[in-house]
C-alpha cells in the first residue's frame, strides 16, 4: 500500500471505482435482452436472433431422424441453439409429434442418473454430449447410455463440441444413427451478427447505434468461441445505456468483447489446485507465439502437443467450458487474443521467459522439419543453437508433477519463471526425440574428437622413440591441446553470453555477471557485445522478496492488517504487520533485524510514514502514533476517534492530516498532538491531500470543488492561480523545493508552481502516471501504461529524457529514486512482492542537455562539434561539448527553404555553412577567418568543402537544371568570388561529401573527381543516399541509403564488403538518417537510426555480432570516435555530448558495480559446471 502522497493516489483509485461501478444505468423495468456469458433458455426465444436457418435445418432432421446431432466448435452456440431455437419450434410443429421435451446433460453416471427421463414419446435434448467421455469413466456406464439413446422408439438430439464427433463413431449403433443426421454449427455471417445485436434490443424496445452495431460486427467475425463473449459485452452495455439507447461509447468503456476476458480467466486459474495450475499454464503458453516487436498472438496447437495426463485433460476441459479456450478439428486455440492482452497473469508469464518461449517454438519447427525429412541427422541443432537449446532446456528437472510421480519419465521440460505459480512446459515426445537426437549427436561428436585424441596420442607415444623427431612433435601436440582447450572455452564463452541475453528481463542481475564472465572467459565479438550489453542495461536487479510470514499476511477482509513500503530513499522495503515489521536492505537483499510489530493495532492502521518509521492508527482515544524503532506507541491521543477516518503523512512524517467525514480536515503536529490546522467546513470526501516538501503547504481536493491550497503556517487559505483542472488530476506529488508539485493526468504530467501558478515542466504520458522526485528535484521518474521513465529537469529548457524502460509484464506501483547509488526502484505488488532497480548513473552522467536540436555534424577527426538550434550554429569542443564560437544560420535568401547546410572539410579544420545573410560560408575554425560568396541559383542545401577550404561544391536542382557546382573563395577572408562554375552537369541527389582524396559524393552515389569534372566511379546500390562516411585509411566507405541500410565497402568504394539492416527498419522513416562514423584506424564503424539505436561493428567482419550502444531512444542526430577511439560521442534531439566508452575494463568496472560482484562459486558450477572458478570482478 503507497504512503503519503502514493497512498491519496491509492485512495482516489478506490473512490473512482466506486464511482465507475455507479455509471451503469437504472433499472427501468425493461428486461436484459442479452444473457451475457450464459447461455439462452427457452424462455429467451424472444431475444433469440440470427440463427433462424439453423433452427429450421435441426428441426428438420428431428422430424425425421429419430437421433441427430448438433456439432460445432465450443462457443458456437449449441446450448443456446437447443433451448431458444429448437424447443420452441418443436413445441410449434405438429410433424414433429412430441409429447414430452427433456433437456440433459449427461454428467459423470448418466445411465443410473437419467434412466428414467429416457421413456419412450420424449424428446430428448442432450447437451454437452461430450460428457460422456471426459466424466463419464465407466465404460459399461457409457454403453448402457449410448444404448438406450439410440434403442427402439427413443427420439434425442445431441448437442456435441466437434472435437468429440470422433469419438461418437467408437460405438456403431451411434455412428450409424449420426452418419445422415449430424447439423455443423459454422460461425455466424455479419448479416446473422447484426440480427443477434439488433434484434434482443428492438424486441424490449431499446436503440442499437448503427456504429455500435458495426464495431461489434466486426469484432465478432471470424472470432471462434467469440459468441459468449459478444454475449456478456452486449449485456455489458445494456447496463450502461444512454436511457433507451446502446451506445459505442459505452461498448468501448468496458473494453468491448475483450473486457470480461481478464476476470473469467482469474476466476478459473484461481479455483484449480496447484497441479492443475501448472499443467494450466503449460497448456496456454503452448497456445502463444511470442512476438519480436510485434504483438504476442494466439498459435494453434494439435491435441498430440498437449501435455498428457489426467490433470492436462481436466484443465483443458475446464478452459474450454469458460470459453477460454476453443477445440475444434483436433486443433486447441485460444477463444481470443484478448486474453493474451487482457489478462496480467498470462500476459506476466509470457513477458518473464520470452526468450526462452522463442527457443521453444523454433525447436518446435526444427523437430517437425527433422522429422518431414526422415529424421536426417543433418537437420539436427549444432554449434550455437544446440549450446542455447542445451542451456534452456536440457539441463531442468524432468516433467511436470505427474511426470515426477513416475520416475521411469525421461521427459525433459521447458522452464519457465512465473513466481509461485510457476511450471515447466512438457516437451512432446517429437521435440524430445529431436533434442535427444542433437544431444547424442554432439555427444558423438565429441567422442570421435577424444577417439582422435586418443590416437594422437598413441602415435606421439610410438614417434617418441624416434629421437630426432621427440622434440618437434611435443610441441606440435601441445600447440593442437592448446588450441582445442582454447576452442572449448571460446564455445562456453559464446554460450553464456546467449544465456546472458535470455535471462536479461527475468533475472538482471545474473545476467550482468554472466555477461562479463563471458568477456573474462575469452574476447570474441560476441562476448565483447554480451559484456557492452550488461553495462548499458538499465534493468540491472529483480528482488522477488520471500514469501512474507504468515504473521504478515493481511487478514481476512481487511487489507489495513499488513502494509508494504518502499523507504522513500528507495533503499529499504518494509512490510508492516502485528507481529513485526520484517525489513531487506533493497541493494544487497540482505534481511534486516526485524522492529516489533503493531500487536492489535495493526487492524487499525491509517498510514505509515514514507520511511515506515512512523504508523498512525486509530482507537477509541484518537489517533495514536507507532514508533517501529521503539516498537511503542509515542505521544499522547489526538484527533477523531475510531478508526473510521483517513490520514496521511506529510514527506517529512512529522506533521500527520486527519480526515473524518463530518468533522472536516485537520493538520496535527505528531510530536506533541498539538492542532496546526483545522479547515473550516465539512468537506465530504476529500482527495489529493497532500503536504509540500517543506510541510509548508496543505493542498487538497473538496468533493466537487476546486483545489484548495493553505499556508500551515499562519492558516491562511492561499490563491491557486493555474490550479484549473488539477482536482481531474490521477495523483499530486510534492517536489523537493516546497512550492511546486507534480500534477498527472490523463493527459501526461506537468510541474505546476503553486505560488505563481506557472507550469514549470510538461512531460508526456501515456495515460496517467505514478511520479517521484529525486532529492534535489532535478530528476523526475514517471511510471506509465508504456514504462518508467527518467527526465531531466532544467530551468528554461524542456524536460530532457535520461532513461526509458519498456513496462512489460512488471506490475509496477511505489516509485523512488536512490541518488547516491544512481537507481531508480519501483515495487510491485502482484503476483508476488517484487522490487525492480533500474540504473540511471551513466545516464544521468552525460553531456548538458538543451532546448531540441535540429542538425548536428561532428568534424572527420572527431575534435569538433557543430549543432544548429534557434537560426544559429554553435562550433564546441567535442570532448565536453562546451560552445567555441556561435555563427549565424541560415537565412531565407539561401534559396532552399529551410535548410540547414553544413559541411566540414576533409581534415576538419574549415566548416562550411549557409550564413544570416544567406551566403555561402566556409570558416577556419583555428584562426576565425571566413570566406563567403553568394548561393547558386536553385541552391538545393547539398554543400561540401574542398581540400584546404579553398573551394565550396554545392548542388542545384532548379526545373530542367540539375548539377553540381563549383566556387574558388577568394585568397584572404571576406566576401567576393570568381563566379560558380559547373563541375558536372545532369547530377540527381544533392552533394553528400568530400572523399580525404578531395572527391565529390552525391546522393545518387556518384563521385566526381573535382580536377577532371567526370565521373569517376558510380557506387553500387539502388535509390538515393542520404548519409556518407569515409575511413580515415582511405579504403574504407560507409553509405546510409533511405530504406536505413548500410553499405559498407572496401578499397575506396570498389569492393562491397557487407549491406546492414537498420535495427529498427522503420526508423528510417521518421526523419533524416545521421550520418556513419569510423574509429581512428578504421577497425571499427558505428551505425545509427533515428529511433537511437547505435551498433558499433568490427569493418573485419561486419556481420558478426555488434557491440549495441544505448541513448535512451533519443533520436541520433551524429556520431564520432574520439581521437584515441576509446569513446563514442553522440548528439541527439536531447543532448549536445554523450560520451559512450568503448573501453572494455571500464565496461567491467561498471558491471562489478552493478552487479555487486562476480560470479560466486555455486553459481559458476550452476552456469559453467565444466570450467574452473575464476575471479571476475577485483
């Protein structure tokens, strides 16, 4: 439960859904025209729509089959088809000739159970046939029932989900009964949908909105298992109606089909017992296909894929009849997605283990192709995908509870972490073959290497008679030992850096330490990235607390009895109980001594204090203050009596708010009980209470009223100028400086200052947000419905992103920041207590932040940085982005709108520009002298600087005219030329850059060799380029295309060497890609989008994996190595310098910092049973 001003956010939650729970129409004596997630009876016929061509077709066939059969899919509607379609017409139709009509369900006996119903003259309506097979255990039970169904003058109709229809043909008498007389129950077309919502509703006289009609029809097309749900939403609406109107805008607020999803699938998970959880959750993760930047989606699964067992059946039988599930065709299938959305706990385990997930479903491909192409050994996994196949799944306890119930089970399992509830998916026996068969392969292999080894050494034991020869031929066998030690480490190495990855989101902090034991193991491009990787995560812990004592639990009824609390530093959890207050270091998951507990007070807690070193609870003297040190209440009894009322701490927990409907809202100093405050009349109710930083402030929200602000110290009710709209606000935070606080809505959250009434900051939001300031109230962390954030706030300019976490599946609530550690801590509630640390150190470390930047260059040697903000260019020092000179920008006259030319000559030192004037400039940044002269006619913005900074190029696209041309500045500094000339004529794409051999690039790729005027050579590659970057060994060529990839090339352009993807390809679509840049001795080459993503790849082997540079998803504006490549440097939108290492060892520093040391022994034998212990961090 949130303390202080979290807690007045928990309490307006609870108010607001008492006030959603109001929103539903009274009733005005007209019926529910739509069941809802039951069934229709007979007496719905009235509301019965949109099947009417079924009902006449099984009319049909029971005039003249004694027995028929309704088949169709679960959900299809089948019950409701017999008893409000066909009693009523049966009951209409004298043909049919029926006496008497019984509707039955078969149940676990149905012979001794309905013998006597089976008379001879009656209809029988047997519903849910299947039962016969899945409760009905008995065989001689069946057969009697089946028998007597299909005997001499018995008349019946059976209703049966089609994935049973072949078991119906296990008993001849049955199947030939059934082989002319079975209906098949498709879905329903939009003409029958839109009679199913329209015509329930004008039955009872109700208005169906024409676009409600049309959302719905298009939400149930095609969906199987979809009419229940349609049901229950329509029901949903109707509740909520607009007088005697179904409106969209009602459909929509209770999520349309999607929103009873999430309750039935709790309500069924919770009534199984823990086996049956297991093989629950194994068999719906089967059913889900992770996705990779895509929405996870339902995957059919054939019933030989299903776990086995008695306990599987029963789940699986209990999820299709709540509609979760679908099973038709011998194929399981979720009813619908939006249970994937729609339901935390599912949407938690797939989250928790996706990586592994995506291992399993890419196993389940492999095994079907080894098994399409007749098991050939060359289809089985080697190399890496057996090393990750091997870590995810080889190494776990076998099968599920059943499995372990029979030791003879080879059965292997798929782990999944999912917290208490947690299982393990059964692998079927053709992924276990294939698996198996990999494992015994590799086996294999390995036994031919030691067989050859063993020759080997024979042989050197039969040459060592040769004298001559002994020598040699021992160092030839210690070099082949050395070199296959060294392979077999490398192979570890490379494994646990792909365990690494896949453990990132469940379990961080194993992840940072296998990462860097993987780099310490051996340096490969692949665990250089894994250790990069672990340094920049900003996920860098995940602390699932103990399961808390039965003494902690929160009693029956009452969620006051135990409170958990985050201090408000973010170092220590707390969970506050009768017994004791249980406390855990939150950076080494230490247990801290515990306090004493409430005793019986704990029944009437209040609040707690945002360091939970102070419990208010109420009693029939008033309220009494706890303190957990002393484990005793102090001070005398102040305020209401009883424990109906409410309270709140101020952030400092010294002054204490008390709230009781009818006695108002009171300010006490808990010290010495003494009243501060009283506010004059009877506010019913009151929320957003809440104390400024400085406990100056009382802030709060009467019932209907505008936000009232009171100085605690003269009493006084003070103006709240910009306050408009607050009292709407999800929460109200203070902020450290006493006088502003943080406002969140639905419509992000701003800074309002309290005294002025200004709004200080805006920051976006993804509905509302739970905020938190940091101590100096420069941070400020956001948690929304995308994730956490972390923002720069700076006087003057905007907001400035230092950290952006995905949400996930983390249900995450309390929010802090540790200042002193650089960690940003939030506490999530459910499923279980668990506290998540994310790192902003290195983030928040970075270059100054300012107001957003539209273009930026860095110069060729990487020692200089222009940026243009504001109609000015500033020149600043690379390595620390301080400002060097500033020159003016760009003018209208320039010719090409509002373009922003820029350009560097080949060594660096001069930078050409488009200046206020609209001239053409080119300036020597060593001595400040500049040389000008006029634009071309239908200047297109592309500019480059020649060798020396003695000529400009600059390209022209102007109607029937296209070239690049050529101006000589004059000697000296100052305006004046020789007039422009045309280097080539009939070049599309404007110049890109200048070669270090001095020639022209453009954006067709074209190079122009300045002294001739001709094309010296056309690059390769289709459509225009729109980046350039050129190695400072002459041999290397980096060329960003408009599409984001990225060709790269040896020896001057000549020799393609590898065409890159961007990693996110529709990055390339938001904006103009930055350009590439090349580490000082061309080893290296950094790529980045727009979407901030940066890889830094090996120009040896460019598709080898790169080393991934993280910017908070701040759109990159340029890049450059420093002069010693030791460091990345980065200008985003956001931030003028961000320097990145690309030092290994400080890369390990970071990690041991983080991690709080190295692998540990036992952990080394869990992860790398077959290498020795080393030491990974000093």
């Amino acid at each position: 439960m949130p303390a202080a001003a979290d807690e007045a956010a928990w309490t307006e939650r609870r108010l607001k859904a008492a006030a959603d729970g109001s929103a539903t129409t009274p009733d005005d004596g007209t019926g529910a025209p739509y069941p809802g997630l039951a069934r229709y009876g007979t007496e719905d016929r009235a509301h019965f729509f949109g099947r009417e061509e079924l009902v006449a077709d099984l009319l049909e066939l029971t005039r003249h089959h004694p027995v028929a059969a309704l088949v169709g899919a679960s959900g299809s509607g089948k019950s409701s088809l017999l008893r409000a379609g066909l009693v009523p017409a049966v009951q209409e139709d004298p043909a049919t000739d029926a006496a008497v009509i019984r509707i039955l369900t078969p149940g676990p006996a149905p012979f001794r159970t309905h013998q006597a119903l089976l008379t001879p003259g009656a209809l029988l309506l047997v519903d849910q046939f299947e039962e016969v097979f899945t409760l009905c255990r008995d065989p001689a039970e069946r057969d009697a029932f089946i028998g007597l169904l299909t005997g001499p003058g018995r008349r019946a109709v059976l209703a049966v989900r089609a994935d049973f229809s072949g078991r119906c043909a296990e008993h001849p008498a049955l199947a030939a009964a059934l082989r002319e007389a079975a209906l098949l129950v498709g879905p329903m077309t939009p003409e029958q949908l839109r009679a199913a919502v329209v015509g329930p509703a004008t039955a009872e006289r109700l208005i169906v909105e024409r676009e409600l009609t049309a959302r719905i029809v298009a939400d149930a097309a095609g969906e199987p298992g979809g009419l229940p749900l349609l049901s229950h939403a329509l029901l949903e609406t109707w509740r909520r109606r607009r007088g005697r109107t179904l409106t969209a805008e009602a459909y929509e607020a209770i999520g349309g089909m999607r929103g009873a999803v999430a309750h039935t699938a709790e309500e069924v998970f919770t009534a199984l017992g823990p086996h049956e959880r297991q093989a629950a959750r194994a068999l719906l993760l089967r059913l889900i296909s992770p996705g990779d930047a895509t929405e996870d989606t339902r995957r059919s699964a054939a019933r030989a894929e299903l776990p086995p067992g008695p306990a599987a059946g029963h789940v699986l039988e209990r999820l299709v009849r709540a509609r979760l599930l679908t099973v038709d065709d011998g194929t399981v299938d979720l009813a619908h997605e939006a249970l994937i959305r729609g339901w935390p706990r599912l949407r938690g385990w797939i989250e928790r283990d996706r990586d592994r997930l995506r291992l399993h479903r890419r196993l389940i491909d492999a095994a079907r192709t080894w098994d399409r192409l007749g098991r050939d050994e060359g289809a089985l996994y080697r190399g890496a995908q057996l090393a990750a196949a091997r870590e995810a799944f080889a190494p776990f306890p076998d099968g599920t509870a059943e499995d372990r119930a029979h030791p003879g089970s080879t059965r292997r399992t798929l782990p999944v972490d999912g917290g208490p509830d947690g299982a393990a998916i059964p692998l079927t026996d053709g992924e276990r073959d294939f698996l198996t068969a990999s494992l015994r392969a590799d086996d294999d292999r390995l036994r031919a290497a030691q067989r050859a080894a063993r020759r080997l050494r024979l042989l050197t034991a039969a040459l060592s008679a040769l004298l001559c020869l002994t020598a040699v031929a021992g160092l030839v066998i210690q070099r082949q030992n050395t070199v296959a030690e060294r392979r077999a480490v490398e192979s570890e190495a490379r494994r646990i850096a792909e365990t690494a990855r896949s453990v990132r989101a469940s379990d961080p902090r194993t992840a940072l330490r296998l990462g860097l034991a993987a780099w310490r193991l051996a340096e490969l491009p692949e665990t250089r990235r894994a250790l990069f990787e672990a340094a920049d995560q900003p996920l860098t812990d995940r602390f699932d607390l103990p399961e808390i004592p039965a003494d902690l639990e929160p009693h029956e009824n009452d969620d006051n009895s135990s409170w958990p609390v985050l201090s408000a530093d973010g170092r220590t959890v707390s969970v506050v109980g009768p017994d004791r207050v249980a406390r855990w270091d939150a950076a080494t998951r230490a247990r801290l001594p515990d306090l004493p507990g409430l005793g019986a007070a704990a029944d009437r807690m209040l609040a707690i204090d945002p360091d939970a070193r102070r419990v208010a609870y109420g009693n029939r003297d008033g309220v009494r203050i706890w303190d957990t040190a002393a484990g005793r209440p102090t001070g005398g009894p102040f305020g209401p009596r009883g424990s109906h009322q409410e309270g709140w701490f101020g952030p400092g927990g010294r002054l204490y708010v008390s709230y009781r409907p009818g006695a108002g809202l009171t300010l006490w100093d808990t010290r010495t009980g003494r009243r501060l405050l009283a506010v004059p009349g009877k506010q019913t109710p009151v929320r957003l209470v809440t104390l400024s930083a400085d406990d100056g402030l009382l802030a709060f929200c009467p019932s209907g009223g505008r936000l009232q602000l009171w100085d605690t110290g003269s009493g006084r009710r003070l103006a709240t100028p910009g306050a408009s709209g607050i009292c709407a606000a999800e929460s109200l935070v203070p902020a450290p400086d006493g006088r502003s606080f943080a406002v969140s809505t639905e419509g992000g959250v701003r800074v309002w200052d309290a005294r002025t009434g200004r709004t200080l900051h805006r920051i976006p939001a993804r509905g509302s947000a739970t905020t938190a300031f940091g101590s100096d109230g420069t941070l400020l962390a956001t948690l929304d419905s995308a994730g956490v954030g972390l923002w720069r706030l700076t006087t003057g300019a905007p907001p400035r992103p230092l950290l952006r976490v995905p949400r996930g599946a983390m249900n995450l609530a309390e929010l802090r920041i540790d200042p002193d550690t650089g960690a940003l801590r939030s506490l999530e509630y459910q499923p279980s207590l668990t506290l998540w640390t994310f790192a902003y150190d290195r983030a928040a470390a970075q270059g100054p932040g300012a107001a957003p930047l539209g273009r930026a260059a860095y110069s060729p040697d990487g020692t200089r940085l222009v940026t243009h903000r504001a109609g000015a260019y500033r020149v600043r020092d690379a390595a620390d982005g301080r400002v060097l000179a500033v020159l003016p920008g760009p003018g209208g006259a320039v010719g090409c709108g509002e373009c922003v030319p820029m350009a560097f000559s080949p060594d660096g030192r001069h930078f050409g520009y488009a200046d206020a004037s609209g001239r053409l400039t080119v300036r020597d940044l060593v001595t400040g002298v500049s040389r000008s002269a006029p634009a071309p006619p239908s200047f297109d913005g592309g500019l480059s600087v020649g060798a020396g900074g003695t000529e400009i190029r600059a390209s022209r696209s102007g109607p029937g005219h296209k070239s690049v041309d050529r101006l000589r500045l004059p000697e000296r500094g100052g305006s004046g030329s020789r007039g422009w000339s045309t280097l080539l004529a009939g070049v599309h794409g404007p110049v890109l850059g200048t070669t270090p051999e001095d020639a022209v690039l453009t954006g067709r790729r074209t190079l122009i060799e300045p002294r001739t005027g001709r094309a010296r050579t056309v690059l390769p590659g289709a459509g225009h380029a729109h980046a350039v970057a050129f190695g400072p060994d002459g041999a290397h060529t980096a060329l960003t295309g408009a599409d984001g990839r990225v060709t790269l090339w040896r020896s001057g352009g000549r020799a393609p060497l590898a065409e890159l993807a961007p990693a996110d390809p529709a990055a390339a679509f938001r904006g103009r890609p930055p350009a590439p840049a090349f580490s000082p001795d061309s080893r290296w080459v950094a790529l980045a989008d727009t979407a901030g993503r940066i890889t830094v790849r090996d120009t040896a082997a460019p598709r080898s994996p790169g080393l991934v540079v993280t910017t908070g998803r701040a759109p990159v504006l340029a890049l450059a190595f420093s002069p010693d490549g030791g460091e990345l440097r980065v200008t985003t939108a956001h931030s003028v310098h961000r320097a990145h290492s690309l030092d290994p060892a400080r890369a390990a520093a970071v990690v041991c910092a983080r991690s709080g040391g190295g692998l540990g022994e036992e952990e080394w034998r869990t992860h790398l049973p077959h290498l020795p212990h080393r030491k990974t961090c000093p």
